[in-house]
C-alpha cells in the first residue's frame, strides 16, 4: 500500500510540475511591455561586489559589532573543582 502512496505522490507532483510549465509562458517575457525601461547592464566586477563582496562585509561588519557589543565575560573558562 505505501508503494502506491509513494506512485500517486509522484504522478501528482509531476503533473503540477507539467502543468506550471506549460501555464507560465517565458516567450512573453521578451517581449517589452510599454514604459520598460531596462538599466543598464552591470559589469562583472560591479555584479561580484555587489552580490558577493557587499553581503560578505554586511556579515563581517554585524559579526564584528555584535563581538564589539558582547561584554560578559562567560567566556573565560572556570577552573574545574577536583572532588
């Protein structure tokens, strides 16, 4: 019985999947629609700082704030009392 399950969950999802490509309809989307107005293209090296250098300064930046801001001093480790 579980193998049938399993069938119908797969003849399902891959009938979804069928139908969403068949509905969507990427060849539109070369057409320009009135007011578009496209930027301009960006360069490689303006495409890697902005999505590759940029969120890794953003994370450097909040990690580095957050160790800044962080004043317990549970870190330092309590010598182990011997029984």
């Amino acid at each position: 019985m579980d193998k049938k399950n399993a069938l119908r969950a797969g003849a399902v999802a891959a009938g979804t999947t069928l139908m969403m490509l068949l509905m969507s309809s990427p060849a539109l989307a070369l057409t320009p629609d009135d007011g578009d107005d496209p930027a301009p293209k960006l360069s490689v090296l303006d495409t890697l700082g902005l999505y590759v250098a940029a969120p890794i300064a953003l994370f450097l930046l909040i990690a580095g704030l957050v160790m800044v801001g962080d004043k317990s001093k549970d870190r330092v480790k309590k010598p182990q009392k011997q029984a």
